[in-house]
C-alpha cells in the first residue's frame, strides 16, 4: 500500500500539472462516470494529501477523494511538469519538464531505478510522452508518443487538459464529495506533519497516541492517531526509537512520542523529496547510490528477517502483528 510520501508527490503532480486547468474528466471502465460527469470541464483549483488520501478540488465546491488502498495507481502521460520540491536523481530540484536530457535516459545516463521497482527516483522523471506510474511502486511505460494513451487497464477515471493526462486504476475510493463531506474525513484523520508540523499538531499526536492502551506498533498504523505512516515506515521508525512493539502507547513517556513524530515528520520530507523511504541516517556517495537502488541498503530491518541487525547482529524477527508484517530487533528494541 502506499505510504503518506507517494500520495504527497502524486498531490503535487496535480498541483502543477492540472491546477488552474478545466480538465476533461472521463471514466474509460464506466465505473465513475456520473461522478465524472460532475466534475469535467470545471476548472482546478487545489490539490492536497492527508496522509494516504488525496483530495482534489474543483470549481462550483466539487472535489474528488481518492484512496488509492493496496492496488491502486496513478498514470501521468503527457508534457509534465515536475513539483519544485521533488528530487529527481541525478538533475536539480525543480527540473521544468520531465523527459530532458539525463532523466531515465537508461544505463549510464546518471538515472537510478530501484531493482524491485519501489518508489523509483527517477520514475518522475521518465521520457516525456510517456506514462509515469506513481503509487508505491513508480514505474514508466513507453506510449511511442501518442497523446493522449489509449486508456490501459481498466481506468477508473481520466483526466485529461492540454497537455497532461492523469490515469487512475484500482483504487479503494474515488467519489465525489461536498466540502462538509471532505471536512468530515478530514476530521476523522490523525495530524499529518507534511501539512503542518507544527507544535499543536505534535501535541494532538502525542495525545491521541497517550490514550491508546494498545501496543505502540499498532498505534502508528492507525490513521486516525497519524496520518500516513505504513508497514514500512511504522518497522523503521520503532527501530529507530528503540521501541519495542508491544508496548502499550499509554506507557511511552510523552517526549517517546514527541520523538515519535519529529522523527515521522523528518522522514515524510525526505520520502515526499526523493521518492524513497531512506530511513538509514548519514548515507553519502556509494553508499547513498546503493540506498536508491536496494531496498536493503536504506532500512534497518523491514523485509530482513533472519538477517543480522545492522547495529547489534540479533537476527531481525518477523512476526504477524494487526494482521500485518512486522519486522524488528528483539535486542535493540528490547
């Protein structure tokens, strides 16, 4: 499933691509056509995330919630344009265009692709006129220059302006909302400190995460204590802290928690910049290269079970945990 960082960058690919724009809303598998109906040709005004949602709003007090859930994806195709704040390897920030010299050029060409095809670097910057999957997994497939694609798959809803097109498949929810409605989803979400990691926000965590008699390493999957954080940052993050587990959220010391989140907050931003959970501190040169090309080589424990702890050689654990992977050190998060 995709974690807070990949719907981030996905709500600032709209943010600059289809801002400002009246963009032609279809729905190519029929599924979402009403909705769609209601909201094509209505220009763009906002897009946003809150942790693994994002919502988009429309002229006329319309917007659009998409949950992208397990299998869900979004395919851009098309002259996009890249977010300022995103990182693609190997060119500056800000880059004003995908698909310009260097940028997935292939083999030797400066670009990197994760070989397990998870929250690629340079999937953001695949060859213009080609479609960029975004979701956990951000990959590019060759349309051999036609614009707009034939829709692929089975697309719940198009969106189509000029020079963009935004494809969505498989999504958990796409459905079109009032504002009281998008406010009323928002409220049931925990703080999200990619849109204010504030001092407030770190307080409404550490309360809501004080109150919970349940194990800390459930509490960070619940999205209505924290926004966004999933199986791989919630592994990384209790590693880091040296938290067991099990431990009941009610019996972490108040500055546990508010370490909790200044440590979420920092590796959202690097996640949101580069497009990979880098949760391994201080990587430079070979190493850093290493981190963006092998899962393994930028965490400290998920998917490696079985494998010596990085930091004490205890062999790392997996266990079923809230119906859900866990991996940690039975030493250092004793």
């Amino acid at each position: 499933m995709p974690e807070g960082h990949s719907v981030h960058r996905i709500a600032r690919q709209f943010a600059v691509n289809f801002v400002g724009t009246e963009p032609a809303v279809s729905s190519p598998q029929g599924r979402f056509a009403q909705g769609a109906a209601v909201l094509s040709g209505r220009e763009m005004v906002d897009a946003r995330a809150v942790g693994k949602q994002m919502f988009l709003e429309f002229a006329g007090d319309q917007w659009l919630r998409v949950h992208l859930g397990i299998y869900g994806a979004w395919d851009f195709a098309g002259d996009v344009r890249i977010d300022p704040s995103i990182q693609i390897h190997g060119q500056t920030p800000g880059h004003s265009k995908l698909g310009q010299t260097g940028e997935n050029a292939g083999p030797g060409s400066g670009s990197v692709m994760d070989r397990d095809g998870e929250d690629s670097v340079t999937s953001i910057g695949a060859p213009r006129r080609a479609r960029v999957r975004m979701a956990e997994s951000d990959k590019a497939v060759d349309t051999d220059g036609q614009f707009p694609p034939d829709p692929v798959g089975q697309v719940r809803v198009r969106l189509l302006n000029e020079r963009v097109c935004a494809d969505l498949r498989g999504p958990t929810a796409c459905e079109v909302l009032t504002p009281a409605e998008v406010d009323a989803v928002i409220q049931r979400l925990g703080p999200d400190p990619a849109n204010a990691n504030t001092p407030a926000e770190r307080a409404r965590f550490v309360a809501r995460a004080g109150k919970k008699k349940t194990p800390i390493g459930l509490v960070l999957m619940d999205q209505s204590v924290v926004a966004g954080i999933g199986n791989v940052y919630r592994a990384e993050m209790l590693f880091r802290a040296g938290l067991n587990p099990h431990t009941p959220a009610h019996t972490l010391d108040r500055t546990v928690l508010e370490a909790l989140w200044d440590d979420w907050a920092e590796l959202l931003e690097i996640g949101i910049t580069v497009g990979q959970m880098i949760t391994i501190d201080g990587l430079e040169g070979e190493a850093y290269e290493r981190a963006l090309v092998e899962r393994d080589e930028r965490h400290w424990v998920y998917k490696l079970e079985g494998t010596p702890c990085k930091r004490c050689g205890t062999n790392i654990v997996l266990e079923e945990f809230g119906a859900r992977k866990l991996y940690w050190c039975p030493s250092c998060q004793s």
